[in-house]
C-alpha cells in the first residue's frame, strides 16, 4: 500500500508518495505562494499526487489515503486548519472536506511538528521507542510528543508546543503573546539577533570581518562556519543557545520522563555545537534517576520526517 504525504511550508509545498514500509517512491515541490487562495492550492496539490501516483503506475486499490501537516492550529479531528502561521488566508478552512470531495480517499490533517515527530517515531531516531519528545528548530520550535506510543494532542488540540514554554520571569516578548519562550532564545532570527547585538564589540570575529557592514545577511550557517574556524564569539552563541534548550528539557525530562528527545530543523545542523551543551546541561539539571538514562539525539529523517509522518498516519488510522 501507498499514502500521499503533504507537507505545507510558508515557502514550498513538499508532495510525496510513500510505501508502508516507509520507502520514498515519488516525490514533488512546488511554491505555497503561488495559490494564495486555498482552493486552488488543493486543485494544484491533488493534480501532483495524480501525477505521481500515475508514474509509479499505482492503483486505486493501493492507495490508502492523504495524510497533510500544515505550521498552525489544526483541528487533527475534523482536519479544519484554524490558521497558518505565514500564510494569510487560510483561516477555518476545511481541507479533510476539500480533498475528500475531490479524491474520494481518506484524509488526515495535522500540524506539521506532530507529523515529524510521527515520522520520526515510526521510520527514524525514535523507532522502537514508547516515549519520545521531537523537536524542530528553525524560525520556530516546533514539537510534537509521542506518550505510550500515541501522540499527545491534549485537551485542545495544541499539546506539545515545547517552543512556548517560558525559561525566566523576564525575557524578550515571543509572537504567540508570552515573554520568555524558549523560542525567543534558540529560534534562529533571534540567534543571529544576538550575534548582531555584540558583533561590533568582537572587530576579530571572522564574522566582523567577513560580514562588515552587512550584519542583516548573517545566517546561522555563517555562524556554524565561524564556530567551526575556532571563532570564539560563534562558539559562544553556539554554547548560550544549547543551554537556553538544555533548561527547557531538563524540564521536560523531568515531568515527562522520555527515552529519547530527539532534535531536527535547519538550526540543528550545527551540530556538536549545539547538541554538546544541550546534553551537558540537561544531565546537570535534571533529577538523578534520569541523568544517565535519557538520549538527546539527531533527527534521522531530516526535512523528510514531516511527510514520511503524513503518511504514517494514513496507514495507521486506516487500520483503526
């Protein structure tokens, strides 16, 4: 059997046809921005899947169905996006009825973080796990938790956001309307806000002296690569942003007590960099008995683990 996973992202829209043994057999991109109405994103997403579907040469009878993460409040129970977070819009649409009308195939929709998290436990890092905290750094923090081998929804539909958790009394104002967000520590425009804040006093920073003038092109890749070099201010962000993570799961393990946490997204490709002072300061902040026992580990799927979750998910609840 086959399932279409759909991964909605404020820039591309990622399209993947996927085995039930979580094998990749065809796949597809294309621009979110180019249908800014959601009707016609659909038409545009379903006429991908066709187009796949046809040249693997699929049949009907092996198609179980659509799964879909999209980056907002999403009603997982009647497949209603509330809204996207960079996509203006989209608000209370019903994308279960939309594509239901038009593929009569069963379809799913969930937020992206929680797919993630599903793909990792059922294809990546945290296979053969009970327990598990994903997490995806980026823009955001997204997270989804996996609690006796089911995602965690909670009572509202929007359990699991880890990257809203505050970390001091006092801190920098967060989107979602809260102070202090772990996001507004390890999101990665507010990394490179720090290193833009400071660079002018580091004039021996290979950061100063390649990006002079031009601090606004900084990336966190640029900052890695510094880092790399034995530049010391980019170590130093690297060690303040694991830290700032590093109390916020020291906290997580403790209330939750997973097997593994495991981390992905574009500012997870630091590495070492970040992933040493992450596990360094949850083994000294967390409660004895889980000091030696909880793995802090990299995503295994990389920008695949959201659509290879979609697609868990379809073979999962089809056979419910």
């Amino acid at each position: 059997m086959f399932a279409a996973g759909i991964d909605i992202g404020g820039t591309f829209t990622k399209v993947a046809i996927i085995s039930q043994k979580g094998r990749i057999a065809a796949k597809s991109l294309f621009e979110t921005k180019d249908f800014g109405r959601f009707d016609l994103w659909v038409e545009k997403s379903l006429s991908v899947i066709k187009l796949l579907l046809d040249a693997k040469n699929i049949k009907k009878n092996e198609f179980a169905g659509i799964g879909i993460g999209a980056p907002g409040h999403i009603d997982s129970v009647n497949g209603v996006i509330h809204a996207l977070v960079n996509i203006k819009g989209w608000n209370n649409v019903n994308l279960h009825d939309e594509f239901k009308m038009r593929m009569k195939a069963p379809v799913f929709v969930d937020n992206d973080a929680n797919m993630m998290a599903l793909g990792e436990y059922a294809y990546g890092a945290a296979r053969g796990t009970k327990n598990a905290v994903c997490i995806t750094l980026g823009t955001g923090v997204g997270s989804g938790l996996i609690l006796e081998e089911k995602l965690y929804r909670g009572s509202f539909m929007a359990g699991g956001e880890l990257g809203h958790m505050p970390i001091n009394v006092n801190g920098p104002s967060c989107a979602c309307g809260g102070k202090a967000c772990v996001e507004t520590y390890v999101g990665n425009k507010y990394i490179v806000g720090r290193v833009k804040r400071v660079l002018s006093r580091h004039p021996d920073s290979v950061l100063a002296k390649k990006f002079k003038g031009r601090f606004d092109e900084i990336t966190p890749k640029d900052i890695t690569a510094a880092a790399n070099r034995k530049d010391r201010l980019a170590e130093m962000i690297w060690e303040e942003t694991g830290k700032y993570l590093g109390v916020c799961l020291a906290g997580v393990v403790n209330l939750l007590d997973p097997e593994i946490i495991v981390i992905g997204g574009g500012v997870a490709k630091a590495g070492r960099l970040i992933f040493n002072p992450v596990r360094k300061t949850v083994r000294e902040r967390v409660m004895q008995v889980y000091r030696h026992r909880v793995k802090i580990v990299p995503a295994l799927l990389g920008n695949e683990g959201g659509i290879m979750g979609c697609a868990w998910q379809v073979f999962e609840k089809g056979r419910a």
